[in-house]
C-alpha cells in the first residue's frame, strides 16, 4: 500500500483528521529538526523553533495555498521563526558554539581535522541566509527552487548566496572556485 502523498494526508487534516496531521509532522519533523539546527547552532533552540513551527503549520494550516507544497511551506515557516529568534535574542554567541560542537560530532568523511575546522570556520563566517542556502542546497540536496520556496527568497537570490557561500568554503579548503 503507498504512502498517502502530502497533499492526500494535508486534505484529511483539513476535514478533521488528526492523524494526518500527526503523519505529517513525523514525515518532516527530523528533516526540519536538521536543518533548523544548521541555521540556529543551538539544537535546544532549533528543537523549540521545529516545534513551533509544527504548531504554528497545525494552527495556520488552512492557509495552505498548495498542499502538495507541505514540506516547503512548513520550513518556510521554521526558517521565519529562526529569524525572528535570531534577530531577537542576544544568545548569539552561545548557538554559534553549540552549532560548532554539534557539526565536529558530524565531520563530513575524507576531511582533515584541519580541513574541518577550516570550514566550520568558513560557516561560521557566513550570513545567516547564505548558510541557510548552503545548508539545504548543497548539504541537504534540495533544488534551488525548493529552498527559495521554503526560505521565502527569489531562486536567483538563494543561487547568490549558494555561490558566495561556496566560494568562502572552497577559498577555506584551499581549492578552486
């Protein structure tokens, strides 16, 4: 039997089915998990943000334009609220560390020791919005179109900062541009 698609699980919430609501947060919640915690460095902070998020998408799902755009809306949504919890805490200092920890934990394979914290370095120094892109385009594997869609950003805005960011952690490795 196939998995009911999110748009098929979004229209049953919609009519009143909670556990369609709950499949969907279990399909996306770890991906918005991750990838809130590459933008925060804070995983406390980016697992508070992820559940809001989840509740605000709950609260606000029937403003919904296209259900089968579940998955970029719901980030769309955790990307704001990391925005806002950036902009308004002055914690900064503390995510940033505990982002650093947490991505020694995960040292991408074939890279030194060095080469790793060259480009936690490189990360660290890019825009919240340039890391946010590299995030979910070149480590997350998403499209450009997707990532503009879930960081509410023009595609030709997040191409930008994909490649600015990839060009500050390729200078960071030492390779080409």
């Amino acid at each position: 039997m196939a998995a009911a698609s999110d748009a098929e699980l979004v229209g049953a919430a919609l009519r009143g089915a909670d556990a369609a609501f709950e499949q969907l947060a279990r399909r996306h919640s770890p991906a918005l998990r991750s990838f809130l915690r590459g933008v925060c460095r804070d995983p406390a902070l980016a697992d508070d943000i992820a559940q809001d998020a989840l509740i605000r998408a709950w609260q606000r799902l029937g403003q919904l334009r296209d259900p089968a755009a579940f998955r970029s809306w719901l980030f769309g949504t955790g990307w704001r609220l990391a925005s806002q919890a950036r902009r308004a805490s002055g914690r900064r200092e503390r995510r940033e560390n505990s982002w650093m920890e947490t991505a020694a934990q995960s040292r991408p394979e074939g890279l030194s020791m060095e080469d790793n914290m060259a480009l936690e370095t490189a990360m660290q120094e890019l825009t919240p919005d340039q890391r946010a892109c590299v995030s979910l385009c070149l480590a997350g594997g998403w499209s450009h179109g997707d990532a503009a869609q879930a960081l509410d950003m023009p595609v030709g805005t997040v191409k930008s900062h994909i490649k600015r960011g990839r060009a500050r952690l390729l200078a960071a490795l030492g390779g080409d541009t």
